[in-house]
C-alpha cells in the first residue's frame, strides 16, 4: 500500500489561488467573446493575486511555529507568508498598471494568465523546504517571465529582450541545478534542513555546490557581476512586466538566498559572507556608476535595481536576526516604488508613443501633477530621503551590516548613495524644471494606472509612518529563521 502524504492546504493556498487564476485566465482566452475577453482575463488574475494575498496573511497569522509540510517539500512559516504577500501586493499593483498596456486582441486573454502564473511560481519558490521545490517553483515563474517579456512580438525589442532572458535565465537555472547536484553528492538529501551538518565545512563538492548555488541566485537577483541581462530584458519587455520583474523577481530571489544560506550552509558562513560582501560591492558600483550615464528611464531604473541588489545583500551578509528583519522591510518601500515608477513611465510611453527618456519626461510634474509628484517621492525613496520608507530600509541594512562588523561594506553602501543621488535628482530635475513638450493629442485617462500609482506612493510614505508595525511583522517572519 502506498503512503500519501498529508497535504497542508493552507500551505499551498497562495500558490493555487495563482494556479487557479492561470488556468482560468487560459480558458477565458479562448472560450469569452473578444469583445470581454480583456475585462475577463483581467478581473480573474486581479482575484487571484487578491485570493493569494488573502490566504498568505491568514497562514502568517496560522503559523506561528515554523515546520515542513507535504513531505518536507515546503516550509510553513511566517517567513515564506509575508514573502507570498509581498508577491501578491506587487501582482495586484502590476495587475492595475497592465490592463491599459496595448495588446493584440488574440493575445489579451494569455498576458494575464502569465502574469498570475509568474506570480504562483515566485511564492512556490519562497516556500520550497527542498532543492527540489526550488527548482520546480523556479522554473514555474521563469518561464512565465520570458513569455511575457516576448508577448508583443510585434515589438523586435520585446523578441529580443524575451530571447536574452531565456538565455541567460536557463544558464542561471542550470548553474543553480549543477550546485543542487553537488550538494546532494556531498549530503545525499536535497532537503535544505537536512543539508547542515551532513559533511564537514571544508568539504570541496558542497563548497562548490554552494559557490553554483550562490551564482544561480545572483543572477536571478541582477546582481553584479551577474547582472548584464537586466538593462536589455528590462528596455524591451513591456513597461508593468519590468516594474513587476523589478519588484517581485528580485525579492523572492534574494528570500530564499537567504534562507537557503541560512538552513543548509550554517557552517559555511565565513565563505557565502565573503562572497556575498563582494557581490554587494561591485552591485553599488556597476549599478550606480552606469545608471549616471543612462538617458532611457527603463534602463536607468534596471541599473538603479542593480544598485539596490547591493544594498539588499548588505542585510544578506549581516547573517543575522537583524539582517532578516532589515531585508523583509527593505522590499515592501522598494517593491512599491518600483513598480509606481514603472507605472509612471508607461503612462508616459502611452501618451507620446515612446519610449520615456529624461529628456520628453520634461514638465511632466505640471502636465500630470499626481504622477509627478509620485515620480518625485519614488526617486527619494530610491535614493535614501526621509519621510520616505527607502530611507528607514537603508538605515535598517546599515545598521544589520554595522552590528556585523562590516564598517568596510558600510562605507562603500554611504558613497554609493551620494553617488545615487545624481539620476535620481536629474529625474526630479527633469520634471519640475525643464519647459515640457507640446502634445498633439490630449492624455488618455487611466484610472486604473492612476489607482496603481496612488497606492504605491501611499505604501512608499506610509511604510515611514508606519514603520514599527512593518518591522513587527519583518520580526515575526525572520524570527524563524535559525540565526
């Protein structure tokens, strides 16, 4: 008789409201009349990233001692729920700012499965207790992305950005997958628990398997030197998959570096704190120091999200309770801001039919005043200002590196921020005090976009005001953590 394991449908809720949401936004491409067909497809994955959300605060509230369910394959604890939710809030933003994108009627109905489906790997992928897990959730979401990114093949920039993607994202699956054997040949189990304590630390398979491991998740991250897809994938794809990539891709892939770290490589701390010091390190630089020179928004944002990789990693090489908590915080301001920040750009690629630069971005504060203003407070919150919660997540990863013992690392992330300052202000500068551009056509009204908008500003300042409960959850959910 075979033995089945008991399934935690709880556990799984988050990820099977998605799968659920994908698999009827499929149907609705092909079974609703054209001329619904967009509010359909659009109605059923803002419900399932809303089901998601939902159900991932019910199983942090339900949580409250960490354990593996369904075979071991997934962990059950508040750190993999607030993660699902930060997904699922980035989702419901990018849902909004989606739905006025330009797209083939044949196509309209498969963007929003895709974008639901993209969504239910990243939160598989935060919750896997098993290499196995990883890698399945992974790929869910991967190669989600890489047809989202090719949709609009009328586009040869899409088809390109999609192909570079697909590229340099299986490379990074196999390294990942290569390291995952290593460790099993050193270990003999793929479950992260069991990994620690199998073999001595010095051991060379596992210490090579956690170097590819550590490279797999950098890539996924964009993080330097791993990072020289991003600018390309981010200029051709779709403005709202960019900002989603921007802010769901790269929180799930640094969460679950950490606890990997974490779980399975305790006593190689010494080494994946070192490499990931280095990592953050050339972020700050290669990030900073291109996006000075960039006139493209798209591709500024792409090397300014390579720059936060830096600061992020900061709170990964702190390895400690602090860190966790530092990390958590950072991605719900920097999540918000990047996506309103894509946002804004695609309203203004929609009004001018093109591609956003510093340059017809002039005048927008006093065309559009809400997304001038949005634009502006994302900018600071991007750069470190107070009254924003940017400013509050990088004191936070300052203080986790300091306590560390990373003074070094500490003051490589202060320059890098000064630096900053000179395209985040040359943005602000650009819409308050250049002459703007006549239009030949009064703006569309989106009002789903502008709903998007509002609400990341809203989360970008109420994340400084409300700064202690966020961190109280950020506790709760890193508190599980074996620091």
């Amino acid at each position: 008789m075979i033995k089945t394991p008991t399934i935690d449908w709880l556990a799984l809720a988050p990820s099977l409201a998605l799968a659920g949401a994908t698999t009827i936004g499929l149907l609705v491409a092909v079974l609703v009349p054209a001329r619904a067909r967009k509010q359909v497809a659009w109605f059923v994955c803002l419900a399932g990233y809303a089901s998601a959300l939902g159900t991932a605060a019910l199983l942090f509230d339900r949580s409250g001692q960490a354990r593996t369910v369904i075979a071991s394959s997934l962990f059950r604890d508040r750190y993999g729920a607030l993660a699902a939710m930060i997904v699922a809030g980035a989702g419901l933003l990018t849902t909004l700012v989606f739905y006025g994108e330009r797209a083939a009627p044949d196509r309209v109905g498969e963007r929003f499965a895709l974008l639901a489906a993209a969504g239910g790997g990243m939160i598989l992928f935060a919750q896997a207790a098993s290499l196995l897990t990883l890698f399945l959730g992974l790929e869910w979401f991967s190669i989600s992305l890489y047809v989202l990114c090719a949709l609009e093949r009328e586009r040869p920039e899409a088809i390109e950005a999609g192909f570079k993607y697909l590229i340099v994202g299986g490379f990074s699956s196999a390294i990942l997958v290569f390291g995952s054997a290593f460790v099993y040949g050193a270990t003999g189990t793929l479950n992260l628990t069991q990994i620690a304590g199998k073999v001595a630390s010095g051991n060379l398979l596992l210490v090579t398997g956690l170097a590819l491991i550590l490279v797999g998740f950098a890539f996924k991250a964009s993080a330097a030197p791993f990072h020289a897809w991003t600018p390309d994938v981010y200029q051709g794809a779709s403005t709202p998959v960019s900002g989603f990539m921007a802010g769901a891709t790269k929180a799930v892939a640094l969460l679950v570096a950490l606890r990997v770290l974490t779980v399975s490589f305790p006593s190689q701390e010494h080494l994946w704190t070192t490499a990931t010091a280095v990592l953050a390190v050339a972020s700050l630089v290669v990030g900073n120091l291109a996006a000075l020179v960039q006139r493209d928004l798209k591709r500024m944002l792409a090397y300014s999200s390579i720059s936060h990789a830096g600061y992020l990693l900061l709170a990964v090489t702190a390895a400690s309770s602090l860190g966790g908590r530092a990390l958590l915080y950072y991605l719900i301001p920097y999540g918000a801001a990047s996506i309103g920040a894509f946002a804004v750009l695609a309203a203004r690629e929609r009004e001018l039919g093109e591609a956003a630069t510093l340059d017809n971005l002039a005048g927008l504060g006093w065309e559009r005043p809400l997304y001038g203003i949005a634009l502006w407070i994302f900018m600071l919150s991007f750069a470190g200002f107070p009254l924003t919660g940017g400013f509050v997540g990088k004191v936070y990863v300052f203080a986790a590196a300091q306590q560390a013992g990373w003074t070094w690392l500490l003051i490589v992330a202060a320059v890098a921020t000064v630096v900053s300052l000179g395209y985040y202000l040359a943005v602000v500068r650009s819409i308050y005090m250049r002459p703007g551009t006549e239009k030949k056509t009064p703006p569309p009204r989106e009002r789903l976009l502008g709903t998007a908008v509002l609400l990341a500003t809203v989360i970008t300042v109420g994340s400084f005001f409300a700064a202690e409960p966020l961190i109280e959850l950020a506790k709760h959910a890193a508190g599980q953590l074996p620091f």
